[in-house]
C-alpha cells in the first residue's frame, strides 16, 4: 500500500504537550490500513512519526509550532562538543539487536523516565507503555544498545527506512550525564546512515518553544519540513 491510498483521521483536541496553554489535534494513518516499513518511509518524508503501530503528524489548527526536522548525513560537520561527546564514548562497544522485550532494556527506560520525565505523561512507565511505545510488528526497526562491558549505558530505538534512518528515542543512565550519551547516541546515528550511504536522519520534531528540543538545532545542516518543502535550517 502507498502512502495516496491511506485513509486518515483526527483525534479531538487535547493537551498540547509541547506548549503550555494550547491545545493540540493529531493526524493519524488508518491504523488498521496494511501499513509496511515502505509506506511508512513515505510518509516521514511527509513529517510523519511512528509511536507503537500508530503514525501520526500534528495538525493543529492555526499552530505550525512543530516542524519535522532532519540531518542530511553526508554533510554533516560535527561542532566541538560534539566531536568531544564522541570521544568521551570511545569505550563504549554498540550491539544492534532485535526489537523485542528484554528485561534488562526495561530497567533502564524505567530509571530513565522516572528520573527525566516525571513530570509528563509517560511517568509512571510500565511494562505495557513500554512495549506499546517503542515496538511495532510491521516497521524495521533495531535496538542499538551501547554497552562498556556488560553494562548498558544507553539504548538508541531506531527506524530503518528506504531512504535513511529515523531516531524513535534513546534513552540511558540518568547517572552518566557527563558523557552526553543523548548527543553520542544521535552521532552514532548519523554515522551509521553514513556508513549505509543514506542521505538522512529523521530527528522527529522541534519546537522553537521547548527548550528540550532545542539540542536537534546543533546538528548541522539540518532540513526543516516547510509547508511541505525540506528547506535547510539558516
């Protein structure tokens, strides 16, 4: 199925979760259409993400606040912090693994959202939420776990797409904030896109109005999704 031959629908206002004081309406895909990994490839060059099974885009009436973002990775230049993020990591090994519960995986999320996001709707995480979240039957997608021994300090959900890879979330040790495992974990993706000779890295949405978005703005050149164009970021 092509993404023309979807049928979609919205959701009624709700919360918005980026903005405080506005409301927000979402636009879906079927989510009983036979959505595949190429038509999902599709729709994110059309600023659409994936959470579970459910693709979706903002579609807010009179906000255009979220705009879909993304690294064309070949000419990617890393700043210094960056580059010393990439450093500091150096001892971490990177597995790519299967996309599917694991216990180990769960414990971290779980620290994670308790200690960075307990103030917003993913608290308190549960082993549902989790799997509702982050796993999906129909998208290709790899657990990239980065691991000094047996110990795992971070774990990137990935997308693979025709046409890049698509950053679902990343998550790691609270505890370990001097290593920027969140910037080191986006340049690993950038350099595997890299490696596989694809143009981009989909970094899901930014919002000039919150401040926890505003790390996608430091990895240059980035593509923003204009009234339909990628346009790069001045």
């Amino acid at each position: 199925m092509s993404a023309s031959e979807l049928r979609f629908y919205t959701t009624s206002p709700h919360v918005c979760s980026y903005i405080s004081g506005r409301e927000a309406i979402t636009l879906f895909a079927d989510p009983e259409a036979d959505m595949t990994a190429f038509t999902y490839s599709q729709l994110s060059d059309m600023g659409f993400r994936r959470s579970g099974h459910y693709v979706y885009r903002p579609q807010c009436q009179g906000c255009q606040a979220c705009i879909s973002v993304r690294v064309p990775v070949q000419t990617f230049q890393p700043k210094r912090n960056q580059q010393r993020a990439w450093l500091r990591n150096q001892d971490l090994s990177v597995h790519c693994v299967a996309a599917e519960w694991n216990d180990e995986h769960y414990a971290l999320y779980a620290r994670y959202i308790a200690a960075r996001h307990r103030d917003g709707d993913m608290y308190p995480p549960t082993p549902r939420q989790y799997r509702e979240f982050l796993t999906c039957d129909w998208a290709n997608t790899i657990f990239v776990e980065f691991r000094r021994g047996e110990r795992l300090f971070a774990l990137a959900v990935t997308d693979e797409l025709s046409h890049g890879l698509s950053a679902v979330y990343t998550f790691y040790d609270p505890l370990e904030t001097y290593r920027s495992l969140g910037t080191f974990a986006i340049l690993w993706q950038i350099k595997e896109a890299q490696r596989r000779n694809l143009p981009y890295l989909y970094l899901g949405y930014w919002v000039r109005q919150a401040d926890r978005m505003r790390y996608k703005t430091q990895f240059r050149p980035l593509e923003l999704l204009i009234e339909g164009e990628w346009l790069l970021a001045r």
